[in-house]
C-alpha cells in the first residue's frame, strides 16, 4: 500500500456500546507547534463523556512495498504509555474507511467524518 499522510486529514471514527474512537489527523506546522493530530478514546453517557486513552502528535506514514502501512507517531505525548493504541498499522483504506490495525492485532473500522457540526 502506499498512502500519503495527506490522505488521511480529517476526522475517523469509530463508535462500540457507547465507547468511540476518534482518529483526528491534521497538518503539523513545524515552525509555530500547532497542529497535533490527536487519538481520543472515551465513554459517552447522557449526562458526560469520560476520556479513557489519548495521545496526540505527529503522524507519519512508512509505507513497505506489499505490506499494509505503518503510523509512526513523533513527539508525542499521552495519557499512559500503551503500545497497543500507539503501534498502529493502516490494514485497508478507501477515501471514507480505513481498518486500523493495534499493537495487539485487534482490528477496528474508522468511518471519515465529512463535517461532525452538522
């Protein structure tokens, strides 16, 4: 596969018995520090949300010739260290699903989110 990190901007997500996943990619700008590309994994309750993983940092893609993709997370910073949602791989991608692969081989769907404030 070869994907580039622009085709990846944007917002994935995905949603299970009221946990959600959310992949936010953004362009980084080296100069100001702005930018940071955020993974959130929280608990939606009527009344709140809780946060129960998150990283944020900058993304690049290594792609290998005949083998699913990998994202390599720079400068990051996180709420506990946890391979498992930091050693991601991109198992399937079209412009609106991506199949992410975890550090513990588990595999998960993402949805892009065309615009979330509508």
């Amino acid at each position: 596969m070869d994907i580039q990190l622009e085709q990846l901007y944007g917002i994935w997500r995905n949603e299970e018995n009221n946990v959600i996943t959310d992949l936010n990619v953004r362009r980084y700008n080296e100069h100001s520090h702005k930018g940071f590309s955020l993974f959130t994994i929280y608990r939606r309750n009527q009344d709140d949300s809780k946060i129960i993983y998150e990283w944020q940092g900058v993304p690049e893609i290594i792609n290998y010739s005949n083998q699913i993709s990998d994202i390599n997370i720079l400068d990051i910073q996180q709420t506990e260290d946890n391979p498992i949602y930091q050693n991601l791989k991109i198992w399937e991608y079209t412009n609106k699903k991506m199949i992410l692969e975890f550090g513990d081989g588990s595999k998960k769907e993402f949805v892009k989110l065309d615009n979330i404030f509508n």
